[in-house]
C-alpha cells in the first residue's frame, strides 16, 4: 500500500479566538452573533490581529493553493461544504458570500447552497501566518453559526463497522444512488503499528460499471488544491463542538493501484479513540468534484502493538 500526504488539525471554539499567535474575529454581515437567515446571501468575514501590537496581520501563505480553508458542517452530518475565503491584503480581512446564485471560481462551487436550511451548523477555518515565528504554524479555529428557516429533516446515520468495507454507489452528477448506479466506490481502513500505538489509513476505492455491467477500476482522475484527493474526518460521539474530533486528510493521485486513494492518519501523539465518524472523502474526476460521504464505526485491536519500534 502506498502513503499519503496528511494534515491534521486540533481547533477550539468562540466567535473571536486567541491563540498564542493571533486573535481571530468572525463576523456575518458585520455582526458577531453569528446568526443568518438560511438560503440567503450572507457575507462572512474573518481577520487576524497580532495581540503584540494590536494589528491585523498580514501575511498568509498558501496551503493547497488557498490562504484559507473553510469546512462547514451541518450539526447531523447532512451537509457539508468545502469553501475558501478570499484574501484582502490592504483590509488584512478574508471574505466570502455564501448562498449566492453562481460562483464563477471552480474551487468555491459550495457557496451556492452552503447554508440551505436551518438548524447549527459547525464552521472549522485553517490559515497559516507567515512572519510570526521559523515554523510558519498553522492557526486553526472553530465557530458554531446558527442558521433561522425550516430546518431540513435530521438525518437517520448508520455506523457499519469499517474495516469490513463499506459499498457506496453514485450516478454520473455525483449523486448517492444505489446499486447498478454509474460509480461505485469502496470504503475501508487498515491498522498500522507506529511507535506502540495503531494508527489507521482510511481507502477510497473508485468502480466504474462498463457497458456490460461489471465495475472495473476507474481513471481519469485529476487534482483538485494542488493534492490528489482531500478527506474531513470527524467524530459523532462528542456533542460539544470544542470537544469534537476533527482532522483534514489528504491523499495522492492514485499510484500502485488504480483508482484507489490512500488517506492516512498520522497523529504521532495520540491513537484515533475507538467511536462513530464520518468522512467525507473529495475527489476531481473528468473536471468535476465528487464528495463521496460515508458513516462509520472505528474500533482498535484487542492486543496493544508491542513493536517498541522508536525506543
């Protein structure tokens, strides 16, 4: 099996965050309280200021292409939208309207619809500052934004057991369908010894049904923000969002085996807790991006590794 690139993240709460290295403010519409009006425009804006000097900082660098990645999640895991605010150097404000009509930037297709209903949602950003230190770290934060109107009805989730694989299918516009659809993607994840803990790689295996009707491994797959593939990962058993277990994963083209995209978690300081999840995994194939969500149960082998490999 082969690796994968990997970036995980551990985010906190509140409208307006402090960390050791900036001070985050959100706001929606100009204001704080982090309330909208589901399905309409709203204009979300974020900024940074250096708690040394009172200033907003500046200077962002790219990861994947954007200054910033923003994940929103509807609280029951029905929706999900991957977005990326757009970066003002002489406001030192990112921005972005969601619940527009159209988004002429391929990238940014999930603001049409980003909030479509009512009900909370969880909002996770990741940017990276440069300037503050050699390290370049990255400053993650995480918003609960509640959204007024009818809300959707809340979603029923099943959590198979992971390991025993997962079939899921979709039709050509992406749309989860049902056996005999157009594409049917497999979803499992193997256990690997590292350092007396087991750390797990999560796999996406992509089928596409021939004129005959067999599924035979897809191609055509393309990148999407400089990577192969991306994943959000997060847990359901936590109800705090603070407390939430959340990782952005990532994963190359497919190599050894086609259309099989490897995404490893790699979290060196701590095991992945046994518990329910779901990933929505996000591939660009043929000029369009599939999000292919998939509920699941992860469970740790009985006998602990006793392969004392780093001592």
């Amino acid at each position: 099996m082969k690796t994968a690139l990997f970036f995980l993240f551990f985010l906190f709460a509140g409208q307006s965050f402090a960390s050791n290295l900036l001070d985050t403010t959100f706001t929606i519409d100009g204001g704080r309280s982090l309330g909208m009006e589901a399905g309409e425009k709203s204009e979300w804006r974020f900024f940074y200021v250096n708690p040394t000097n009172g200033m907003k900082h500046k200077m962002f660098m790219k990861m994947h292409a954007k200054p910033m990645h923003m994940i929103i999640i509807r609280d029951d895991y029905s929706h999900i939208a991957h977005v990326h605010p757009y970066f003002d150097m002489m406001k030192a404000e990112f921005s972005l309207d969601l619940n527009v009509a159209t988004s002429p930037d391929f990238d940014n297709q999930n603001v049409v619809g980003a909030i479509p209903t009512g009900g909370r949602y969880f909002v996770f950003t990741e940017v990276m500052p440069m300037g503050l230190s050699n390290e370049n770290p990255m400053v993650m934060n995480r918003f609960e934004v509640q959204a007024s109107g009818t809300p959707a009805p809340e979603a029923q989730l099943d959590y198979p057991e992971g390991k025993d694989g997962i079939d899921l299918y979709f039709n050509s516009n992406g749309e989860k369908s049902s056996e005999g659809a157009m594409y049917k993607v497999t979803f499992t994840y193997e256990q690997f010894d590292f350092c007396s803990m087991w750390l797990p790689k999560f796999y996406f295996e992509w089928f596409k049904k021939e004129r005959n009707g067999t599924y035979m491994r897809a191609d055509n797959f393309e990148r999407w923000l400089e990577m192969g593939a991306h994943s959000i990962l997060i847990d359901n058993d936590h109800q705090n969002l603070a407390d939430k277990i959340f990782y952005h994963l990532h994963a190359f083209l497919p190599m050894s085996t086609k259309g099989e995209f490897v995404f490893p978690y790699h979290d060196h300081k701590r095991e992945l807790p046994e518990g329910r999840y779901k990933i929505w995994g996000q591939f660009k194939r043929e000029g369009k991006v599939f999000t292919v969500p998939v509920s699941f149960s992860y469970t740790r082998p009985a006998d602990f590794p006793l392969s004392n490999k780093c001592k």
